[in-house]
C-alpha cells in the first residue's frame, strides 16, 4: 500500500516526493540542453564558412549555458506551489529594499 501511494504522487509537485521527482527531470533537461549546446557551439566554431568568430563563441557559450540552468530553476518554481510562495516573497522583499534604498 505504501509504495502504491508513492507512486501516486510520483509527478505530483504538492507531495515531497513528486517535487523532487520533477526537480530532477529539470535537472536532468537542463544538463541535456548545456551540453548539446556546448556542442553545437564548437561545431560552429569550428567551421570556417560558418563565418563565426571563435572568441565570440566562447564567450557566449557559458553564459548560455548557465542561462539553460537559471530557465529550469524558474520553471520548476513556479511549477511548485511552496516556491511559488518564496518567490513572490522574495520579490516583494527585494522591492522593499530598492524603495528603502531610495529613499
């Protein structure tokens, strides 16, 4: 009976278990999208029809790559609804402090 309820609540984002089950899904997704774009990247770069500058390449690929982990973490917090929570907090709090900063 305790593993059928486990499974119940395999992709659920209100259940522990189901939060974490799709927490590393995006993990999961995300590390896929990293390194297939690490790979394109040096594909192009490597090309030299591709008209591409290498340098710029290189500089553009990490800060995409880190640009595929920061979506996953976005998407899976407001998929879960105590995120979804923190994060408004969050905000409302960095608000507050720009206002006090102003001020």
């Amino acid at each position: 009976m305790a593993d059928d309820a486990l499974w119940h609540h395999t992709f659920d984002p209100n259940h522990w278990f189901g939060a974490l089950t799709v927490g590393l899904l995006f993990l999961a997704g995300a590390i896929v999208a990293a390194k297939l774009l690490r790979k394109w990247a040096r594909r192009m770069a490597g090309r030299p029809q591709a008209l591409v500058d290498p340098t710029a390449v290189g500089f553009i690929t990490p800060l995409l790559q880190i640009a595929c982990f920061l979506i996953a973490a976005i998407v899976y917090a407001h998929l879960i609804p105590s995120l979804q929570r923190l994060g408004e907090d969050m905000l409302a709090s960095a608000g507050q402090r720009t206002i006090w900063g102003l001020t």
